[in-house]
C-alpha cells in the first residue's frame, strides 16, 4: 500500500531497462513530411476530396423521407496517411470560427483518430460543414497554387502526408479492437459530440430504425456518451444524418461510473468540483457523522469539512475502513452520480463534521457504546455552536429482547433530549435535568441483513430479523432501506441475473421492527431511503454489493477516488443530508421538529401502498408499518407545500405535570386555520389529513425501567383529532375520558374508521403519526386537535427537580386533496395574514 500524503518514499532508480525504438506519433510536434511533387500530388487529393464530398451528397439525398428532419448539415470524410512513416497534422483538421460577438461554429471537426498500424496508415475522420466547406477545399487549392515565405507549398505538412481521401461509412467511426461482422446484433457504445439536441437526435434515429436506447448517459467534459442495441448494419447511415457520432466502441459494460477508467473518473470529480458551489462555513447546518472517520483531503469533501471540524475519541483521524468516507459523501451530496454527469451548478446548503468513534482493528465493549457516543458527541459541540445532525450509520447486535432500550440506545434518547449521561451500574447516570435547547437529532441505522440471511422471499427475512442497536431508540430518526436500483448488469458474465427486489419496494438489506412487542415499543424505521438491492441467479446465489444496484459515493484510497455502497447505513446518510437541508432552509425548526417533518412527508411507494391498503385490520397495517416505516421522504415535499397539499406546523411548549403530585391538569387545543369554506365545497369529495406529534422524551436511567412501557419513558403525549360530529365541548369531555383511560392504563377508545391505524397502534415511542380519510365537508367540521399528557417516570417517581418541568414538542398537519383547481393554500395563508412565499434556504 502507498503511503499516507505526507509520508516520503525513496525514488526506485531503475538501471539497464531502456533501449530505442520508433514510436507512431498521433497529432502535434514536429512531424515528418513527405517529399512528393506538390502539383501533381496536391490535384489529386483535391479531386479525392470533391469526390468524397459528392458521394457524401448522395448518400444524405437517399435518406429516406422519414428520416428528412436528421439530414447532416455537413458531410464526413476520412483522411488517411500515406503509411505510418509519416503521420497526419491533426491540429489543421479542427477549427472554429472566429467569431468575437457570438458562439464559435465549429468550420470542420476531427471526430475521431485511428493510429496507424503495421497493416493500416493513420486515419482521421472529419466532420465539414456544408457552410465551410469551400474554406475547406482552399487548404488543397492553396498547396497546389501557393507558397510560403520559405518558398515550401502552403499546408504542405497537412496534404504532402495524406494518401488517400474517401467517403466515410460507419466502419470509420468504430475505435474498439475487432471489427463488427456483417448482421452482428448487441450493444453499441455510441460517443457524441456534446451539445443541445445531440442525444436527442440519436434518439429520433433510434425511434426509427426501431432499436433500443439505454435509459442512461454520461456526460464527460469533451463527449456525451449513450448506448444503442440493434444490428450492426442498422446503424449505417448514422454519417450521413445529423447525429453527431464521433466514435461507436464496443461497450465495456459501463453501467455506473466505477466501470469507467481511472482517468475518466477523475476527470468527473474535478468537473464537479468547477460547478460546486459550498455553504457558508459560519452559518450553514451540518451533518455530523459518527463513524469510522473521514479522509478530510478528499477534493469532493475537504471544501465542506474544515480540518478544525475533524474529531477523534479512538486515536488517530484516518479512515481506515473507509466507511466514514463514503457516508460523509453521501451525506453531503446523495448519491454522486446524478451529479457527475450533469453539467449543471451545484449548491450546497450544509457542511460536515466527523468524529471517529469506531477504532479501526475491533469493536467496542457492548456496554461502552453509549458513554462512546456522549464523548464523540461532546468534541463538535465544545468546538462551535451551531445547528447539526447526528449521523450514526452503525449499528451493532442488541443486547436485550427485540424492541427493548439498551444502556446504547438509552445513551442516545438521553443525548437527545439534552441530557448529558456518565457510567452507572445499574444502567446510565442523567448529568441533571433535559435542557431544551440542548436537544440533539440523531439519524441512525436499522442495520442489515447477512448474506446467510439473504433469501428469495427477503422480505420475510427482513420481518425476523429486528432492528439493531441503537435503532430502537426512542427519540432518534430510524431509517430503513427501500430501492429503485432494478437494473441487472450488462456484462454477460451475469446473464440470468436479476435485481432480487422490485422497484419501490423493501431494500433486501433492511431490517425491521415487525418482532418488537406490537402495543409496547416503537415503530422503527421512521422512514425509508434508498439503500440499494442485492443481485440474485433466482435460487440460492446472492451478489450483495454490485454497482450497479449500490450508489457512488467518495473513497478514502486517495483525494479523488470514487467507490460504491449501500445498505442502511447509506439510507441514514441520506437521511441525514436531507435532515440538514430541512435546518437550512427552515432556520427556527427545532430538532424535534425536523424529525417529524422527514416523517410527515415521507410516503409509500406504490407497491408500499399496494401492501397497506390490502391489509385487513389495523393490526396488520401496523405490521406493515414496521416494514416500511412512513414510507420514502422526497425533497420536493421536505422543503414545501403546495396548492393541494398544504403543511401546517406548530412549535408548542408547556408543563405536562404541576405539582408535587404530577397532576396532569392541563392538555393544548389548536384551533387549525382550517380552509373551511373551501373544504364545504369539496362535499364528497376525498380529502386525506395528516398528523404527526414529535417530541422527545428523557429516558429512565435505570435498567428497572427498561421493560415497562411507563417506566422507561419520562412523559408521553397524545393527539386527538375532533370529529365532524362533535361540538368542541363534546370533543373537550371524550378527550378527557381517552386520557384518564389510558393514565390507569387502560386499553384506548375505539377507533374511528377513517384512520389508518388508530390510536391505539399509533400511540408507541415519541413519534406518533396517523392519517384520516375522508370526505372534505366532513373535515370542514373538524378544525381542533388537541394534544395532551400521559404519564411516565416523572409521575411514577415523583422526582422534585421534575415537577412543573416543561416540555416542548411539533405538531404537524396536512391536508390533501387530488380534487384539481382547488386551492387549500392561500385561504390558510389569509387567515394567518401571510404572504405567499416561494421557500427559499438559509445557508
């Protein structure tokens, strides 16, 4: 292995390993030059070239008149040299325009370079514009007519070496090793000259010659590249059409950029890097990842990871295991490959942060993670205030049953509540009270799944294979892994292969929280991001970590290496990143608030949707739910509403418990801006509302706690929708019963049919988030929520510093319609005498 930057190696002298040789030269330098007689020379190459052009007139006319609107504006010709003795000036073959007040034209264009051969001069095939091609022709006019000062003919170094000019055909444009054979079908790498409407005038080719077009292409800095499937002799009329192919190769299977050279990868991260644009180190949120450590040098990172904002509590800073490097590339950019092969500006609105907290040769002591991860915690937050993410994609076996808190998950329910802990015997010591505005969002892993667990019927898998520690913690964000990479490779080593998930569905790397006792602990995960698939032969064959169903990412082998991955721990980075824009572009939201947010707006895929509407209970819904969690948050609905899908979101904070008895004396009734009118006059038509309660609770310290539901947490809150048919005092008195119900701990009320799942399943963790179904003049009469207090081991414990304590909390409403035309936005807005505003971020 080579050493780290900054170590110094010795130079290898290598001695006796060197003789001379000729070597081909393509383009530039001093080349030789053919000795011949210029006249008689220069005429024919002349004749050669207007014979050329006119057979490529000809062949343009034939087109048929389907094909008329792809006609070339230019003819291509090819220039062979006379043999490899004497190679061609390629810099002549090249030229713009030389416009000062508009865009360049190209006048010809060298498409492509064939290097000479023991059988075969050099060839090179040019692009003439119908425009230009006079000027062209006056560079073998002039050779015949025209001297130098030096009295040589003018352009000798360009005709005196060529030996033959030709028509070209679409053998010319082929650069791979082996010629295509006459009827040979497969795919073809086609290069493009990069520009407006070139793709899409391979694609109008395509359409109608009838051939297949990948649904993918990459975009280098001097090339645009597709791939077209279909006979070899179809694409032959492809140079007399306006489809600007420069070279067809054989395809070397390039299904994501890590099947591209070294060269070509690089050349891509340092285009990024031109079109990057980073945040603003004093003001912009970050994700803070808890990892494995971060190569800070890497180009695509170190512009929005400060050296001052690398941490350790494990010795030193490197990543190792390389881990840390590719979540902090996800974290900062999603999945990188969009962005490589787009040409467009990026902006970024967030930076990073990184804290070693995992040694590179062994694991932590089970029992060591929690205080681990208060120290890891600690070293930004000495270092700098400002608003951060707590990235923790690791996980690790529990130690308990499935579902029940661990002296790690307690650690990080603790740290995000604002409470800071020490070690205990008996389980974790609370350093005083919850601070609120100490409050930490962590975004941790479920875990996955083993190849020994993998399975035809995977999601069966996933359903006994529970979520890991600290997943289950209650007041973190658990992101599981859902996939839209179906893709099977193209190389043919892996014919028979298949994408083991469908799109939309469960990744086969998650694991779920369909094993946790149902009416005790949380529903994990909170939401789904892409997590990538597992390629399978269909029997009992698994590939888990292919390409072409993983997501690009940094490396830490060197500053601008580019690698794959995926899993949960590639969901929770996503998540991570798009907890921080949230922070961005939503300034004053709270930690809880922005949990609840990425739930609220998260939403089931189709076949999700498929699952859960065939349930047949609400119990099975919310099994269901402990496979998907809320379903995939996308950042179109993160950051805004819309005319038909409006979020409304409250920050409220009060005291649960007065006194020294722990009355719960008081519960909030919002009265919602309700679009009242508007939802009348929906009538029968559907309307969907959503609520989502987040909040955060302090854990119990001692492990005592740990197995009852009330024990564990230190409050609880509920939320209750009032029904169309109900007065508000009628509302007021059957929230007073559901909450001195379930103080005695009993079972809830009944539920209405119009939620999902009710609340009785809802009304586990700190999260809690239901939907209501129905018409809109229902819902016109059912514009209050409340929110109030159940008990936990504040009441139970009676602790003084507890009592009169307040809490705070997000409560987030929706209302949906898919009526079109209607507009439930601006009446909310008006009663709130808002203006309309575009979202803009906050750095």
């Amino acid at each position: 292995m080579a050493a780290e930057r900054g170590d110094r190696l010795a130079h290898v002298y290598v001695r006796e390993r060197v003789e001379s040789r000729e070597f081909s030269r393509v383009g530039g330098g001093d080349p030789k030059i053919r000795d011949v007689e210029s006249r008689t020379h220069g005429q024919a190459m002349l004749g050669a070239l207007r014979d050329g052009i006119e057979s490529a007139d000809q062949d343009r006319e034939a087109l048929p008149d389907s094909l008329a609107e792809l006609r070339a504006i230019g003819v291509v010709v090819v220039l062979e040299g006379a043999d490899a003795t004497y190679p061609l000036k390629l810099e002549s073959l090249d030229r713009l325009s030389a416009h000062t007040t508009q865009p360049k034209r190209p006048l010809w264009t060298l498409l492509s370079v064939a290097p000479a051969t023991d059988d075969l001069p050099e060839r090179a095939t040019v692009w003439i514009s119908d425009a230009y091609r006079e000027r062209f022709l006056r560079l073998f006019e002039d050779y015949i007519n025209k001297q130098t000062p030096n009295e040589h003919p003018r352009n000798r170094a360009l005709v005196a070496n060529i030996g033959r000019i030709r028509e070209a055909v679409i053998d010319d444009l082929w650069q791979s090793s082996g010629r295509p054979t006459p009827g040979e079908s497969g795919w073809w790498e086609i290069w493009l000259t990069p520009g407006a409407g070139s793709v899409e005038r391979l694609e109008a080719y395509v359409a109608h010659n009838e051939l297949r077009l990948a649904d993918r292409v990459l975009r280098l800095n001097e090339r645009t590249v597709s791939w077209v499937h279909g006979d070899w002799a179809e694409l032959g009329r492809v140079p007399f059409t306006s489809v600007p192919v420069t070279e067809i190769r054989r395809p070397e299977f390039a299904d994501t950029i890590e099947d591209l050279t070294r060269e070509d990868r690089d050349e891509l991260a340092e285009d990024l890097l031109g079109r990057l644009q980073t945040a603003d180190a004093a003001v912009a949120p970050v994700v803070c990842h808890l990892d494995t450590g971060v190569r800070q040098s890497h180009a695509l990172l170190t512009g929005s990871l400060a050296a001052e904002d690398v941490h350790t509590v494990v010795g030193t800073t490197d990543d190792r295991q390389n881990h840390g490097t590719q979540m902090a590339g996800l974290g900062l950019y999603g999945s990188l490959e969009p962005l490589l092969l787009s040409g467009d500006a990026v902006t970024l609105y967030h930076r990073l942060e990184s804290v070693k907290m995992l040694p590179d040769s062994r694991q932590h002591d089970s029992e060591a993670y929690g205080l681990v991860t208060a120290q890891a915690v600690s070293l930004p937050e000495a270092t700098v205030t400002r608003r951060r993410v707590f990235c923790m994609p690791i996980s690790a076996p529990p130690d308990r049953d499935p579902g029940e808190p661990s002296l790690w998950s307690a650690s990080v329910d603790a740290l995000a509540a604002g409470v800071n802990i020490a070690a205990s015997d008996d389980g974790i010591e609370l350093l005083g009270a919850p601070e609120m505005d100490q409050a930490r969002l962590f975004v941790v892993a479920t875990g996955n799944l083993s190849y020994s667990q993998m399975h035809v019927d995977y999601e069966a898998e996933c359903d006994l294979a529970a979520v890991e520690d600290p997943a289950h913690a209650w007041n973190a964000l658990t992101v599981g892994g859902f996939t839209e990479l179906d893709s099977s490779p193209t190389d043919p080593s892996f014919n028979g292969w298949s994408a083991l998930a469908g799109k939309g569905r469960l990744s086969p790397h998650s694991r779920t929280s369909v094993m946790f006792g149902a009416r005790t602990w949380p529903i994990k995960p909170d939401i789904c991001m892409e997590a990538g698939n597992v390629l399978t032969d269909g029997s009992a064959d698994f590939v888990m970590d292919h390409p072409v169903v993983s997501l690009r990412t940094t490396d830490a082998r060197d500053d601008v290496a580019l690698s794959s991955t995926n899993a949960s721990s590639a969901a929770t980075a996503q998540a991570a990143r798009l907890a921080a824009m949230a922070h961005a572009y939503y300034p004053d939201y709270w930690p809880e608030t922005v949990r609840g947010l990425l739930t609220h707006q998260a939403n089931w895929t189709p076949p999700m949707r498929t699952s859960i509407d065939g349930a047949t209970s609400k119990t099975e819904r919310l099994s269901l739910l402990r496979r998907y969690g809320w379903g995939v948050p996308r950042e179109e609905n993160v950051f805004g509403s819309t005319a038909q899908a409006v979020t409304m979101v409250t920050q409220d904070t009060f005291s649960p418990f007065e006194g020294k008895d722990f009355l719960a004396r008081r519960f909030r009734l919002h009265e919602l801006p309700w679009p009242v009118e508007v939802l009348r006059g929906l009538g029968a038509a559907d309307v969907s509302v959503r609520v989502t309660l987040s909040y955060f609770i302090e854990p119990a310290a001692s492990r005592r706690g740990w197995r009852r539901r009330y024990s564990y947490p230190s409050h609880g809150l509920r939320f209750e929708l009032k029904r169309p048919t109900e007065t508000p005092d009628e509302f007021v008195r059957r929230l007073n019963y559901a909450a001195q119900r379930e103080e005695e701990g009993s079972r809830g009320q009944a539920s209405q049919d119009q939620w999902l799942i009710g609340p009785n399943q809802r009304n586990v963790g700190s999260l809690h988030q239901d939907i209501w179904e129905g018409s809109g003049a229902d819902l016109a009469e059912a514009g209050y929520l409340a929110v109030h207090p159940v008990g936990g081991w504040w009441k139970n414990s009676r602790k003084a510093d507890r009592a009169d304590r307040q809490v705070r909390y997000a409560l987030l409403v929706s209302l949906t319609t898919s009526e079109v035309g209607v507009d439930l936005y601006t009446p909310i807005a008006t009663q709130l005498e808002l203006p309309v505003e575009v979202v803009v971020p906050a750095s």
